[in-house]
C-alpha cells in the first residue's frame, strides 16, 4: 500500500522511525534463543493470567457492555471464555482479563504490563489470519520491545504526571505486534505507530478506587491493532509520532520546554537488558506474589524475616520500609475493594506477615476485614530511602526493618524481588502458575493439553489449534 508523502519536517529520522525499521526487519533468525524462550515463557504466563481474569466481574462487565451495545460477535476465542467475539473485541477483552487478577507481567525501567496489550492482539490476530507459532512469537517480541523501550523513555515522568503507562504505551505495543504478523514495511509500521498514538490513554486516577485499571490493557491492545488493520485500509497518520513537538513523548511525559529532547535518543537503548540476550522481552518479570510489583521486594523481605526468626504476625511491633519513591507512594493507598488493596502497601504487608503469602484469595472480603491484617496496617511505615530512590528504576530496591514486640530488630535489603531476570520463576513454577490460574476455568485436561501446545508453540505451523484450546 503507498502512504501519502507527509511534510518532510515529519519525515526526518528518529525514535520513530528507528522504532519501526526494527519491527519491520525484525526476522526470527536475529532474535537470540534466549529471547525466543522468554517470549514463550511470558505468552505462558500472560495466557494463564487471562484464563483466570475471565470470569472476573471487570471482564464480564466489558462483555456485557458489548452485548448490550448488539456488537462483538464473531469466531475468535477468548481464553477462558466460551463465546467468541470478532478480533477487536476478543483482543480488549481478553486484554482486561489478563490485567483483572494482577498476577501479568511487566517490564521495570518503564512500569508497564506488556503481555496484556501484546499477546491478546498478537493472538487474535493470528487466529484470524493463521499464523504461525513462529510468527507469533516474533509478532510478541517486537511488540514488547516497542511497549518497553517507549514506557522507559517516558517513565517515571509519565507516572508523575498522573498517566498509567500500560494504557498509554501499551498501543505501540500491540500495534508493533500486529504489524508484524500483517508483514507490513518500515512506511506501513510508522503509519500504524502514528495512528495508534492517538489512542493512547489511562489515568492513574485508579489509586482512588474503582477497576478502570483492568481495561486499560484492553483499550491499549485494541487500539493498536485497530491501527494497524487502519493502516492496511488505506488511512494515513502522522510520522514521528513519538519525538514531534505534538506527539507522544511531549504530550505525556513532557520536554517541549527545553527539558528533554526525545528526537535525539536511542530509542531501543532505553531501559535495560538481561546479560544474556538485546531483547526486552527476555529482561521481563512474571509475579509470584499477586499484587502491585512495587511492592515484591518488601514482601521477599518481610517473609523472609518472618520464615528465618519463627516470628507471627502477632509479634510484630513496627516494619520500617524505605523504597523507591513511586513504591513508597502505594502506602497511601487504601483497600475497600480488590483493585486498591492490591496496590496497598500497608493492606498487602500485613496479608504477607498474617498468612505467609499474597495470593488471589488474600484480597477478598473476609481478607479486607480480616481483624489481624488491619491491625497490622497500623503498624507498618513506609517511606522513600534515598539509596533506594536513586537506584530506580535500574533497581526495585526495598530496605526492611522488622521489630518484635519483644524488642528484637531484625533486617533485610532487597534489591530484586523473586521473578525478575536475576531471580526468575523456574520452568516448573510457571508451570504451577499457570495450571493454577487455568485449571479452575477451563479444566485440567485442556489445561495440560494446552500448556503443552505452547510449550512447543515455535513448531505450530498454524495457531488457531492453539487458540480453540484455550477456550473456556
């Protein structure tokens, strides 16, 4: 398809565009096999966080909203669900499941959930077209480099501004990845970037209250793929979408002013990387805990303290806390719903300290007004440590003081909680993860089968198997 030549101010190299020459040349054969391994591990996880997110009440609201609007009916699954839904739809909804349950993953250096806007376009869109595993798993690393390195760029200026930063990077994220799998040039990739970042959108109004936190995934991976299949229709965007004085950079994360100039930065250099592999993807997190990660390293600490001394929750006097700002801003949030209370750190400590692990079911009701864990809120502070705050975001570092009613002080320093790149989940435990969040919505038999179908995803010559097998 030819684009309509734009303003050559607009067309100058950057970000951008360096951003879309790497998807469009991205070839299976460039990308390390450690990258390759970690994209399948993060599709494992992301597809069981979505399972387990479909029944949730934020899901079906969606769901509903889209019967009662008389749209969305069509032939591409949901994980998790039984009816089926055209691929716009299926990819916002399966992308608000995926986030309803915070247990996704996510990239540090630029606090963002990637899998949630990747893989429910990425898949939707190779079940409509009959993709390959392989090309499905290049479409996923090329859209999480494009969601991380842009969220890193802009964050935490972005956070501190009051954007959440999956629901407004996450449409790179998803576009990248459908522009993959519709074989799009570097013109046709930096079309659908400069489309997608008009829907770019989400507020971090949710620490109020509320679940709007759930579908910003779902709005993002809609909004890229939305803007990809624009670009296949012959709808022109803006270039350098990321770096102009209008764009995205400027808008969300400011630097019009003079303060920062993003046409010069090396976009693909932003964030950090494993040792061992370039790729984005393969620097990912995946949860243990079931909860906000900025709280992770505190809660590796707490329960460490609490294993190692033999000490109860109701031997704590006071845990001191000192992290990184952005972390330390969570312990003003409180917990009267599920949403809030897992991003509370008072609420979330106390639940480590009374129950010796932060699961699904450790932010229900009963947990909420649980006599014990309130207690323990009152007894938990939380600040910034400056060594903490100035190793961020390279760093998620949490210091722990925890002193007994007895007198006795006990502490620990954690720079990396469990499940990031230099303490990941084994094969095994992500395995248990996702036969855990699958099992109870679509049964053991297709559970297993399906973990299996992944595990080998790079040999599918087609997905939509794959797909069907994830049904609910």
């Amino acid at each position: 398809m030819d684009l309509p030549v734009q303003h050559e101010v607009l067309l100058q190299p950057g970000p951008t565009r360096q951003l879309a020459d790497f998807v469009a040349n991205l070839r299976t054969g460039e990308i390390d096999a450690f990258a390759r391994r970690a994209a399948t591990r993060h599709l494992i996880d992301t597809l069981g966080a979505i399972i387990a997110g479909a029944p949730q009440d934020s899901t079906q609201a969606v769901a509903k909203a889209y019967a009662r609007a008389g749209v969305g009916s069509g032939p591409i699954v949901v994980p998790g669900m039984a009816t089926r839904f055209d691929a716009l739809h299926a990819t916002y909804i399966a992308g608000a499941a995926g986030h309803g349950l915070e247990v996704d993953d996510g990239y540090r250096p630029g606090s963002v959930h990637p899998g949630g806007v990747v893989v429910p376009a990425a898949l939707s869109l190779a079940a409509r077209t009959g993709a390959s595993g392989e090309d499905l798993i290049r479409a996923i690393v090329a859209g999480y480099e494009a969601v991380c390195r842009i969220a890193a760029a802009c964050h935490p200026r972005a956070r501190w501004r009051g954007f959440h930063n999956t629901g407004i990077a996450g449409v790179f994220g998803s576009a990248a990845a459908a522009a993959v799998l519709l074989g799009f040039d570097a013109d046709q990739v930096e079309n659908t970037f400069g489309l997608a970042g008009s829907g770019a959108a989400g507020l971090f109004s949710f620490a109020a209250g509320g679940d709007v936190k759930r579908i910003h995934p779902g709005h993002a991976a809609r909004e890229g793929l939305l803007a990809a299949l624009l670009t296949e229709g012959g709808l022109a965007g803006p270039r350098g979408v990321l770096e102009f004085k209008e764009g995205f950079f400027n808008a969300f994360a400011g630097g019009d002013s003079g303060e920062k100039d993003y046409r010069a930065i090396d976009l693909l250099g932003t964030g950090n990387n494993n040792p061992k592999s370039p790729f984005a993807v393969a620097n990912c997190y995946m949860k243990p805990h079931a909860c906000c990660r900025h709280i992770h390293s505190a809660i590796d600490a707490v329960l460490d303290i609490a294993e190692a001394e033999a000490i109860s929750a109701e031997d704590v006097e006071t845990v001191r806390i000192g992290t990184y700002a952005v972390a330390a801003s969570h312990a003003k949030i409180g917990w009267s719903e599920m949403t809030t209370a897992q991003m509370s750190f008072p609420f979330v400590i106390g639940i480590a300290l009374t129950r010796g692990h932060v699961g699904l079911h450790d932010f229900d009701d009963a947990a909420r007004h649980d006599a014990t864990v309130l207690g323990l809120t009152r007894r938990i502070q939380v600040s910034t440590d400056a060594e903490c705050d100035a190793d961020y975001p390279r760093l998620g570092a949490a210091r722990v003081e925890l002193e007994t009613k007895g007198g006795k002080r006990f502490s620990r320093y954690v720079p990396e909680p469990y499940g990031g790149a230099d303490k990941p989940l084994s094969d095994a435990a992500l395995d248990t993860k996702f036969l855990g969040l699958a099992i109870p919505q679509i049964g053991e038999a297709k559970s297993r089968v399906a973990l299996g179908m992944l595990w080998g995803v790079e040999t599918l010559p087609d997905v939509t198997d794959l797909a069907e097998a994830l049904a609910g």
